[in-house]
C-alpha cells in the first residue's frame, strides 16, 4: 500500500472519529433549551425546593434542589413527580403519588410556584390588610373546607384561613373511609346496616365516655353528608369494614383508594368553583374580643400582622398529635412517640379560647394508631387488616384480633418481643385494596413466594409462620376464629395467593380525642356550661364525640358532619 494511499485512509479514519467524537460530546452534554426558575412548597417534614427549566411555555425538565422528606420513604414523590412534568410539559393535573401525598402536595406546591414566576407572577409577595368578613373559618382541613362550602352556598362572605402552604391537613393522610350507616350506597351494594348499630359501635369503641348526643347526631346525619359529598365530586362509591365496627360501612373510592386525598380534592376544587377565599400561609395567632365577645382574628402573613372582623368565628384548626410537649401534659406514658399527623397539628386554638372561659373535655384521651411503620410516621391503613390481613409477633404467631379497637392493638403490640410486630398478607388483599399499592412505591413491603420464604426474610420462625396462615386460612374458610373471635365478616378471604407480604409496624400516636367542648350545633362551650356567643369549632380541634378511643373511620365523618353543622349553626347566628 501507498503511503498516498494510507493517508487517506488514515484521514478518513480520523475525521470519521472526530465526528463520533464530537457527535458523542453533543449527545452527552446536550441540555434542555430554555430558562431556569425555582419554587418552594411545603412538604411533610419542611419546605421543598425544586428548579424547571421552562421553554416556549412548556416545562422541559425539573430538578429537585433540596427537602427534609423521610428518605427513600419520599422517593417516588421526589422523583415520580419530575417525572410527570417531563412528560406532560404542564404543572396542572399532576398527579399525587399514594403514600406519600403530603411530599406529593409540596412538590405540586413547588412546580405550580416555579412555573408562575416563569410567567411573570410571584407567589411570594402576597399581602393582606385589615379587612371584614361574615363568617372565618381557621384550618382548610376537612372540616374547614366543608364548612366553607356550606357557609358560602348559603350566602355568606367567607375567608378561611390556612397556616401551611397546602389544604388539607391531615384529612390529606385519611385512607381507611368514612363511616355511614343507611346509606345510599350500602343499599346499592347490598349491605344490611343500622343507625342504631353505628351508634352503639361507637359508644362501646369510645368506652361509653363518648357524649351520646354528639354521637347520635353524627350517626343521624351520617347518610346524609355521604350523598352531599357525593354530589360535589366526591367517590364514595365502595365500602369496607374497620376495627370495632359490626358491619361494613366505611365508605372509601373505588377499589379502596385512600378516602382523604380524593375527600381533599374534590372539597377544594368544589370550593374554588365558588370563589371561596382561602388563604394559605396565613396563621391565626389569636380571636380578638370586643365587649367580652369574640369578633375576628389576628393573623400573621409573610412576617406581617393583619385583623379580619367577623360576625362569626368557626376554628377547624386539627388536634394536637404533633405537638410533643402537649402529648406528654395530657398523656406522660407516650413521652417519645412518634406521630402519624402533620407538623400542623399543635392544638394553638387552645389558647385562643381561654379568655372567654372556653372548655375542654377529654384531654386526656389520645389515640395510637397500631399499624405505623417505625421512625416513618408512615401509617398503613387499617383497611388492610379489614380486608384480610393478620399481624404476627417475632415469634411468627397471631396475638390478637386484628379487628379489635385501636387501643387494645396497640396495647397488645407493644406486649410483644421488640414492641412492634408484622402485617402480613398475600396478593389476594393486594388486589382488593389500591391504597397498598403506595406501599408498594415506598419501598416499605417484604415480598416473598410462600409464608416459609416470608419468615425466613422477616427472620421469624419458619414452621411457625406457615402454622399461623394454615390455621388462619381454615378458620377463614369455617367463618370462626376460635383463637382470637374474629368473626367471618372480618375474614372476607384466606391468605392463598402468592407472593405473600409484610410490613413491620407498632403504635404511634395518631388522633387526639379531647379537645374544644361542643354541643350538638357546634357551639363552643364555656366553663359554665353555656355557648361562648359567635364561636363555633369542628374536627379534631374538639373532644367528646369519640371518648377514649376512636374507631377508624369516624373521624372523616366526624370534621365533614360536624363542619356542615358549624357552618349551619353560624348562619343561623348571623342571620342568615
């Protein structure tokens, strides 16, 4: 070969490689077009920052900068989110991750904060002065927003106001449903219920330390609100069966989705449909009074004071699950507890109360929630168990009626070996129950093929796991619980199909019962045992209609009832 003839085919070569080279360079270094903004939201644990990239209108890309979420826990939030924008290109309908809606809901936050500062409008600087109005509602919980729709529609002008960065409160972590008895729906799917039967339920649930007429009257309207809510969007269309509970009747989304994003979110689309003016990040720190009378609230917006008048006050600010120092006034035992509520709930209304003689009840009740994840706050719903789980110590052996109250699981839990236990299922609850499938995205499952491979993952005895499913699945198919009482309706299906799951889980502190004495018209009370005039609460905030403990899915019922009857009640006060 020529040396003429090597060089061209040696330059052939080389400029053949430079243009890979060079090609490889562009694809490897290749980045978005566009601008870049950045947005914060408020996410479970703190605020969460996120930076797009935003060309010719669209999102391009978006980046995670910084957040205090659990980690691992919050991943597929974090990154499932992203992922939509990319997509789709669009910070509407995005989509909240189940398990973790609270991180979902900071993201959206964020990206909907981003995208208008792309557009020219900042979010940040919002600024409220002096003003009047009929009626306030504190907290933009469940109870807040029903209470403002209700409020509304019948004519009055309302603000509610709101001290985090998103609605919802912890009505945005209900999973398992909404108690209702006579309903609609149950007659629809062939389920035999009671008014009478749901009263007695909940009074033998609460111990008998209930307040009978508060429970009555939520039992009396509790068919009622599960056509309202139903006829503003809500999807209440399939109902299971919860601890303490004689018979199905928590009403929850088809497939047994979890009931308190889909409750949120069609409460706050219904109220933004009517123009409601709900302000987020705008914490009330005080009711003012004026002849002795409450007649609006301080509140306190981007490091400034404001005062909203009112003829009336509702407060559905929450409970006080995640204020520490007050679990431990009221309840020393629970002194290092975790928490399944949000940061919010600290039971500020308590001091707000005070100058007007403002009683309380029950203060010492406090529930714990059995089936928490350790160190996550993450709670897995007790719908699981209704469906057909059981819980196992480290022993592999069943301890309890899955089905029993809160209280006596929890309290039989912490019993066991290491004080927490394991909730164990097959594919066949899988499949009944979408709201395991956030579970499922969380990471938090220990999958295997039979209960032996399960035992031996979890580190339990083998032989015994697979005795406790055998004899399980034989007391399921006979319809009676000779061990622990669980009865056939509590059994709607054996653990046969593999894989097989569990979770380990224990009791944190979940719900507060006491609370802001009412009557049955949501009046606040005073020490004298009369209604504090224009002073209305809802919710958690208050105590008396669970008493000592709490049976899962009364609370949803609880803040939606009672919040129609505090807006009702307000209305009436006003004249209006």
């Amino acid at each position: 070969m020529s040396f003429k003839h090597f060089n061209r085919i040696a330059t052939g070569v080389f400029i053949g490689l430079a243009v890979c080279a060079l090609a490889a360079i562009v694809t490897c270094t290749k980045k978005p077009s566009g601008e870049t903004f950045t947005g914060t939201g408020d996410g479970r644990n703190g605020k969460i920052e996120i930076s797009i990239t935003v060309s010719n209108g669209k999102i391009v890309d978006g980046k995670v900068l910084s957040h205090s979420e659990t980690p691992g826990l919050s991943d597929p939030a974090l990154t499932g989110i992203i992922e939509q924008i990319k997509k789709t290109g669009s910070a509407d309908n995005i989509d909240t991750v189940s398990g973790a809606t609270l991180t979902s809901n900071g993201m959206i936050q964020a990206i909907k904060n981003a995208y208008d500062a792309s557009q020219g409008q900042n979010n940040s600087t919002a600024s409220y002065s002096d003003t009047e109005c009929d009626i306030v509602i504190i907290g933009a919980g469940g109870a807040g927003l029903t209470a403002a729709n209700e409020a509304h529609s019948k004519g009055a002008k309302v603000i509610v106001l709101e001290k985090m960065g998103v609605v919802g409160g912890n009505t945005n972590s209900a999973t398992g449903g909404l108690n209702a008895s006579e309903t609609s729906v149950q007659k629809k799917l062939g389920i035999t219920d009671s008014n009478e039967q749901y009263f007695q339920d909940t009074m033998k649930g609460g111990h008998n330390k209930n307040d009978p007429d508060l429970v009555r009257t939520m039992v009396d309207n509790s068919a009622a609100i599960v056509d309202w809510l139903i006829s503003i969007g809500a999807d209440l269309s399939d109902v299971g069966i919860n601890g303490g509970s004689t018979n199905p009747r928590s009403h929850r989304p088809a497939g047994g989705a979890p009931v308190g994003t889909m409750l949120i979110k069609a409460l706050d689309e219904a109220d933004a449909n009517l123009g409601i003016d709900i302000r987020k990040n705008n914490k009330v720190v005080d009711i003012i009074a004026e002849n002795g009378k409450p007649a609006g609230v301080k509140v306190e917006a981007e490091g400034a004071a404001y005062i909203i008048k009112a003829k009336a006050i509702i407060i559905a600010s929450g409970g006080y699950g995640a204020n520490p120092d007050l679990i431990v006034k009221y309840v020393p035992r629970l002194e290092g507890f975790g928490t399944t509520n949000h940061k919010g709930a600290t039971g500020d209304a308590f001091a707000w109360i005070e100058k007007f003689n403002g009683a309380f009840v029950d203060l010492d009740q406090i529930q714990t929630h059995p089936t928490v994840v350790p160190g996550s706050g993450i709670m897995i719903t007790e719908s699981v168990r209704g469906n057909g789980a059981i819980v196992v110590n480290r022993e592999g052996k069943r301890f309890e009626n899955e089905m029993e109250t809160r209280d006596v699981m929890s309290n039989a839990i912490l019993k066991q070996t290491g004080k927490t236990a394991y909730l164990v299922f097959d594919q066949s609850v899988r499949e009944s129950l979408k709201a395991i499938e956030g579970y499922v995205k969380q990471g938090l499952l220990t999958q295997a093929d039979t209960p032996a491979a399960l035992a031996k993952a979890l580190g339990i005895p083998e032989d015994a796991l697979e005795k406790t499913v055998s004899d399980y699945n034989g007391y399921q198919i006979a319809g009676k619980d000779p061990e622990f009482g669980r009865n056939n309706k509590q059994m709607p299906r054996g653990l046969v199909k593999a894989p097989y799951y569990a979770v380990e889980i224990g009791p944190a502190v979940h719900h507060t019962m006491g609370g802001i004495k009412i009557n049955t018209k949501a009046e606040v009370q005073n020490t004298s045992g009369s209604s504090i005039p224009g002073l209305f609460a809802a919710g958690e905030v208050t105590g008396g209609v669970h008493g000592a403990n709490r049976l899962g899915g009364n609370a949803v019922a609880d803040i939606c009832i009672y919040g129609k009857i505090a807006a009702d009640s307000a209305l009436e006060y006003i004249g209006k």
